[in-house]
C-alpha cells in the first residue's frame, strides 16, 4: 500500500515538473512552434473561419489548391490543366475541350505561377491565372465559381515558365518562354541553335468584362531563356521585366555551358510602347495554331477553337522598347516592389541579391548610355542600373516578396532560408530557416501595389523528416511566418499538393460574399440540359443514345431505361435540379471507361457509355446527398446489337 | 377625443402593414441548416426567405410524405385575407375620421377592437388547423414512418408560436413586422377607445 502513494506520489510530482517546464518553454516563447502563444496564432477554431485565402500552385499536378491561413488547411483543389476523376474535369463531355491544344488532347500540364487580377495595382479577385509550362498555356479560373473558364495556348512557346504574370490594371497576361525554339518549328540540327533559336514573350490581353484572352502579339526575343518575369508598378507600370540565363546560347550540358558568363540580362520591355506600334499597324503576322478554350457557365459547356495566326513583333522594328539589364549569375526571381522603382534580380548561384532602379534605368536611356547590344537590343552599364546589393550571407537566392511596409523577403533555396532585407539600405533585418530548401515564398497581395504583409508562406522543395513517413515519395511543405513584427516567427509546417511553383493570396473579404452556392436551373441553358423531371426523356440517334436525366434527393428520373444496345454510345445529360447550398449529386455507371461526374446544383454534366456486354447495368450516384443515398440508383437493360426491342424509360412505374 | 380619433385612424392604417411586410415566419435550423430555411407567410401567400427555401422545405418534407406548401392559389385564405384586412383597415380609418370630427362615440372604436380580434382569433385558429394539418396529414407510403414512444405516428406541425424540436430540426415560429404591426395597431385602437371615453367624462 505504502509503495503504492509512493508511486502514486512520485508520478504526480514528475507530471507536474512536465507541466512547469511545458510552461517554461510556453513562455520563452522563443522554443518555436511549442510556444503556446504561437499555437494560437494559427489555431482557427472549430466553426471559425480563415483570414486568408491561399491560392497555391499545384506544379506537376497540374491544378491549384486553395488553402486557408493561417490554419494551412486545404479547401479545394480546383482542376486546371489535368484530367481531374473526382469531379470528372476533362473527362466529361463538358470539359474534354478544355485540355485541347494545337497537339490534341492532353490530359496533363505543370501549373507554375497564380496570379490574381488586379485593378490600379491592387487585387481585386475577379479571376485567378496560371501557366501551363509544359505545353505552354495560361488558364484563367473564376473566383466566384473557383473553376477554370478558359485556357488559351501560347504558340511559339516551350516550357511556358515566366509567366502568367499580370499587368496592374489586368490589361495583359504574360507568358515568356523558358525554352528558346525554332520560329516557326522546322527540321534543323540542334547544334545550330545560337542566333537562330527565337524566344517568344507572349502578350495576352484580358477583356474586361468577361475575361477572355486573345493574344495581342509576340515579341520574338534572341534565344535566351526566360525565366521568371514581373509587370512594373506605379511609376514603371507599362514596363514588364523579364529574368534571362543561358544568353550563351548553350544547346547541351546547360548547367555548365550555361554558367559561363558572369552576368545575363533582366530584359526591360515597355509594352506601352510595342502596343502602340501593334495599334499602328505594326507587326508581322504568321501562320501559328493554338487552342483556345472557353467554359461558358450558362451553358455548362467548353469550345474549343483552333486559331490560326498570331502577330508577331520583331524587337529591331521598335527601336527603344526593349533594355537589357545585366544582372549576375543566372538570375530567377525576378520580382518588383510594391512602388515600382525596385527590380529585383536574384542570381541563383550568387550569395548576394542585385537591385535595380527604375529610375536609374530611365536616366541611362536617356542619356544613351549602352554598353553595347545583343541582337540589336542596347546593354545598359551594370553601375548605371545598380540601385544597391543585398550583401545576404545565404546562397542561391531565388524569389522576393514584399511587404508594404519597405521590407523584402527573399527566399534561399541552397542555404534553405528566408532572408528579411530593408528595401533602399539594403541591410539584412532578420533571418529564418525553412525545412527544407525553399523555392517561392508568398505574401498575401505580396505582388500588387498593397501587400498584406501578415503572413509568410515558405514552399519547400524538399520535406524528408518534416511529416510521418509515407515511403519514398512524399507530398511537399510549406511554412507559415508571422511577419508582422520586427523579426518573422516560424508558425506552422503543412504538407501542401503537388509541388507548389509560386502562390497568390488575399484577404478573405476580397471572395467570400462573391462566391457562388449553386448555379442557378432557370438559367441553365444546356442543351441538353432539363429543367423539369416532365422533361426526362430517351431519344436515339442512329447508334447515339441521348439521356435526358435530372436528379433530386434521392432519386433519378428516370432510373429504368430499356432498348440500349450493345455498341451504342449512351451519353447520360444530367441536370441536377437540387436548387440548395452543397446538395451535388454524383453518377457513375458499372464498367464505364471514364471517370464519374459530379454535377452541382442547377449544373448539366454528360457521361459517356459505351456498353459492351449484354446485361442488365446498374448505375448510382456517387456523393452521398441525402440519407436515401443508398437508394439513388438505376438500372439500363443492354440488349444484344440486332435486338429489336424500343426505348423506353420510366421512373416509379 | 380628436385625438383618439387620430390615434383610431394610425391604428388601423397599420394593418396596411400586412401588404408589406410578412405576418408571421417560420424558421427551420439543423445542424446541416447552418442558414435556417425559413417560410414568410404574407397576407395573401407563402414565400420563402430565400429565394429557394420553399422548393427546399418541400424537397425535405417529402422524405416524412408532407404535402407539398400551398400557393396562393390552393387556399381560400389567400384570396379572402387580403380582403378582410383592407376592409377592415378602411372602416377602422372611416371611424377614426367620424371620432376626429366628433361624429360618433368611441364606443365604435371598441367595436371595431372587438370585431378586429374575433377576426384575428378567427385567423389564428384557422392557421393552426393548417399547420396541425400539414403536420399530421401524411403520405401512407412516407419514407419515413415515424413513430413516438407510445406508437402513435410522430406529427410535424410546427409550433403556433415560440419553439419546437421537429427530428433534426429546430423550429421556431414568430410574427414579422406585418404581424407586429397589426397588434400595436390594434393596442392603439384600444388605447383611442379609452383616451375617447376619458375625453368625453372631462368635457362633461
């Protein structure tokens, strides 16, 4: 008995020691994540919401998540560029023309960089843009539907990677090459590549109104890559930067052949310029095919079109347009501050940050000041664009986020850090390391006129011990900063989709009262689409079989159809009729060479069938809608190919 | 009693209110209900408070076989309400006129009270027989059938007024600004009536 209190004793004192150095740690504050006081910080309680949306780039994933912040939880993935079977993207008929290009169907892209619009240089959470990098593309995503409306394919392009950058009023989206190509594509030895090589910089205007793309023009640049770009803002608004390595024109082993010049370019474009001159009749036009696809939400439908022609602008025919910016040691990020006067260049094999000044760049154009040209195109003096260096003390700088309050973040993917730096006296304020080797960071509105600089998000490249082990392959993660005060505060790591290339954020309010609950039946103009069950009907057409269906809690109509036959292609039309807030229904069909759909109320989505075998097949919906979930099914008779037995349907008979 | 008069005429021009706004409403909360489903009931018909909330109400009504909710056209109620209460606000207002220029005693105006709150009593028996019958009167081949403690069926006729535990559902019932309206302007119309009769004991 005794050794028992004893034991009984000695436990409770050494929990309570547990408890005392828990709140020690607690209130050093400095131990990390334990601190309580940082817990808070991203705890968002039950039923509470975010103060953020996070729109993060889904890299070879080829979609984009949207997260919450500061909780790092995932809210949606929307399908941009890749075939998506939880929603039936890309695989119903709806959606198929939305992954059509100049090469035909594709079921995948590497989505990079999102970008939100803008107006007078501040966000204003009409649409979300995002490049396909693959084969090149730019999608543009609606904020109030979160779904993709449209993907416009960049000809001339390859590996479509500084891009989808936007100007500050939305007037163009653009996407740069990374890869330089034959212009147009023609069968040529690979060896010949130097001055012969072009490397578009496709500027894409955005209507309005309805958002839609259409490419403006492209300037044929010399064959560089074109890594990574930003628009000007403020005063250089109608200027666009672009980052440039491998101006040695390698064709192999670039990671050495392109690593010999001590300094490539950030290329300085003033599109005011060139718009002018395109306006004036100025330009070449070539024959060049690329997709343009567009998802109308009335009609719940995507077209596709092959265009035919793109105009074409050589920077020789506009003479002081076009700057080249030295810049050291193959520059990536490529990023400019919220007051537009600060291009910032980061050598990714440098230790230090290079700043240019816009002003500075203004005046050696001015005073005519080259040191020589490329292609035509004037060299400005190093010395007469230099704003200032940030002498870091990390390794392999890539990006640089601002926020408004004259600090820049720039993240180090060698030396795995967040580097705080002071825009204009170029100190280094703080340092923080990532876990492990960051790629892009994101602050909210961190690329617009007016950051919310609350927030960090650090996207890592490598996560090895950071989560529980899942094997060899792993999701990648993010860190969350607290960058409200002086020195940033590490929160919180979250395993994010894909692999996060760039991010866009902003605050809640921006979207939360846009957002769409249902689509409305009465304005459903499928044409296939019903809008009283009355309506659901079977017709054929030769050895097409047309499905008119709708469903509501919890049943098809109809849900017994007869007289298919083996070798006809069934499309089942299904419009969803529930008119409340999160009640979609789901439809699959047993043995069907696709994914299944999920409609949204007031949607019309189309499966395709193609029954093969003889047999009664059921079909069910897939989302469990209601508490009859179970029961939402039906069944089609399948008879054999010379069977003459009619159509007929029915519900409840 | 010029006064009372007045106040006879602002009561009973308040039932107006009835054209306007919605006398009573019915919430519908659930723990998937995070916004209720609620019906306003107008004068002259049931609408929803959002735009869908009816066709909502009806699509999980028929999981427990109710009828689909009226429109306008299947209740006698509909068409009638409006009638009496414009008849009813127009010789309220007729009388208030009377009393203003001292024409009549203001025992009309407790008349009209009277009268007033047989109507409404009329009108509040009459609306309970519907939601008792709604409630009660259910599909034979609901899909579910459900049944209290004492076997006898379960019945889903929300509460005349205040708060009642419907399955999932919280239901509250509560008048709306035409409802409220149409009792302060009856409470204006008793308080002319005394006003006028203590106007008429001073004057003598």
């Amino acid at each position: 008995m005794k050794t028992k209190i004893f034991i009984i004793n000695t436990l409770f004192l050494c929990s309570l020691a547990m408890l005392m150095s828990c709140g020690q740690s607690g209130d050093s504050g400095s131990s990390g994540a334990l601190g309580s006081s940082i817990a808070e910080k991203v705890y968002v309680a039950p039923g509470e919401r975010d103060e953020q949306y996070a729109f993060l780039s889904g890299g070879y994933s080829g979609n984009l998540t949207v997260y919450g912040l500061p909780s790092g939880r995932l809210f949606k993935e929307i399908p941009v560029f890749s075939q998506f079977p939880t929603s039936g993207y890309g695989y119903s008929e709806e959606t198929k023309p939305m992954l059509n290009t100049s090469f035909g169907f594709i079921p995948w892209d590497d989505l990079h960089h999102p970008d939100i619009s803008q107006t007078n240089g501040e966000l204003d959470g009409r649409w979300i843009f995002a490049n396909g990098n693959n084969t090149p593309r730019i999608a543009r995503i609606s904020l109030t539907t979160f779904e993709t409306e449209e993907i416009i394919e960049v000809p001339n392009s390859a590996g479509n990677h500084s891009s989808s950058f936007i100007t500050e009023n939305t007037e163009y989206v653009v996407a740069g090459t990374r890869f330089s190509v034959p212009v147009p594509q023609k069968d040529m030895p690979i060896k010949d590549y130097k001055a012969n090589f072009k490397g578009a910089l496709t500027f894409i205007t955005v209507d309005q109104q309805h958002g839609h793309m259409d490419i403006k023009f492209q300037l044929m640049m010399p064959g560089f890559n074109y890594d990574l770009s930003h628009p000007g803002r403020g005063k250089s608004h109608g200027w666009f930067f672009f980052s440039t390595y491998n101006t040695e024109e390698a064709n192999t082993l670039l990671e050495v052949n392109a690593s010999q010049n001590d300094k490539d370019f950030i290329a300085a474009v003033n599109w005011k310029k060139i718009e002018q001159y395109v306006n004036n009749g100025g330009g070449t036009k070539m024959a060049a095919k690329y997709a343009h696809n567009v998802y109308d939400e009335s009609t719940h439908m995507a077209t596709s079109t092959i265009k035919e022609e793109v105009l074409t602008v050589n920077p020789a025919d506009v003479p002081g347009a076009i700057y080249f910016l030295p810049t050291p040691k193959s520059p990536h990020g490529c990023d400019v501050d919220p007051n537009g006067e600060y291009i910032i260049g980061a050598g990714k094999l440098s230790a230090n940050i290079t700043v240019h000044s816009f002003d500075k760049m203004l005046s050696a154009i001015e005073g005519q000041k080259f040191d020589g040209d490329a292609y035509g195109i004037p060299i400005l003096n190093y010395d007469d664009v230099l704003a200032g260096s940030v002498q870091s003390g990390g390794l392999g700088p890539l990006h640089t986020e601002f926020d408004g309050r004259g600090n820049a973040y720039t993240t180090f993917f060698i030396s795995s850090e967040v580097v705080k730096w002071k825009l204009g006296t170029w100190e280094v304020v703080d340092r923080k390391p990532t876990y492990y080797s960051v790629g892009h960071l994101m602050i909210p509105g961190g690329n617009s006129r007016k950051p919310h600089g609350k927030y960090l998000v650090a996207m890592n490249k490598i996560t090895k011990d950071r989560y529980l082990p899942t094997g060899p392959e792993m999701e990648h993660s993010a860190q969350i900063y607290d960058i409200s005060g002086e020195k940033m505060e590490l929160l919180y790591d979250f395993p994010t989709h894909g692999e996060p290339h760039y991010a866009a954020g902003c605050n809640a309010e921006l979207l939360v009262n846009n957002s769409k609950k249902i689509y409305r039946l009465d304005e459903n103009k499928h044409p296939y689409g019903i809008t009283r069950p009355s309506e659901a009907r079977v017709e054929r057409k030769g050895k097409e079989v047309h499905i008119y269906m709708s469903t509501i809690r919890s049943h098809f109509t109809p849900d017994n159809i007869e007289g298919v036959k083996v070798g006809d292609k069934v499309y089942f039309h299904i419009t969803n009729h529930e008119q409340d807030f999160d009640v979609p229904h789901g439809f699959s069909m047993i043995g069907q060479a696709t994914s299944e759909i999920l409609i949204m109320p007031g949607q019309t989505k189309t499966s395709l069938w193609e029954p093969k075998r003889v047999g009664v097949w059921p079909f069910y919906c897939t989302d469990f809608c209601s508490a009859l979930h179970q029961e939402m099914q039906g069944y089609v008779r399948v008879s054999p190919a010379n069977s003459n037995i009619e159509l007929s349907w029915s519900l409840d008979e | 009693m010029k006064n009372a008069g007045i106040l006879m005429i602002l009561g009973s021009a308040m039932l107006v209110g009835l054209f306007f706004f919605p006398m009573w409403n019915i919430r519908l909360g659930a723990p998937q209900y995070p916004e209720p489903l609620g019906i306003d009931i107008h004068v002259n018909g049931l609408r929803g408070e959002s735009e869908f909330d009816i066709q909502n109400i009806d699509g999980l009504n028929h999981y427990i076989g109710m009828k689909t909710l009226p429109k306008p056209e299947d209740m006698w109620e509909f068409s009638v309400f409006p009638k009496v209460v414009a008849a009813m606000a127009l010789i309220g207002i007729v009388i208030g006129l009377l009393g203003v220029f001292q024409k009549i005693s203001p025992i009309w105006f407790l008349v009209w009270f009277v009268l007033m709150s047989i109507l409404g009593a009329l009108g509040i028996y009459d609306f309970n027989l519907w939601l008792v019958s709604y409630g009660t009167d259910l599909d034979p081949n609901a899909i579910l059938k459900l049944v209290n403690p004492d076997g006898t069926p379960m019945q889903y006729n929300p509460p005349l007024i205040g708060h009642k535990k419907l399955l999932n559902f919280d239901a509250f019932s509560y008048p709306r600004a035409g409802g409220i309206m149409l009792g302060v302007g009856m409470l204006l119309t008793l308080a002319a009536y005394y006003f006028g009769q203590k106007s008429r004991f001073t004057i003598k």
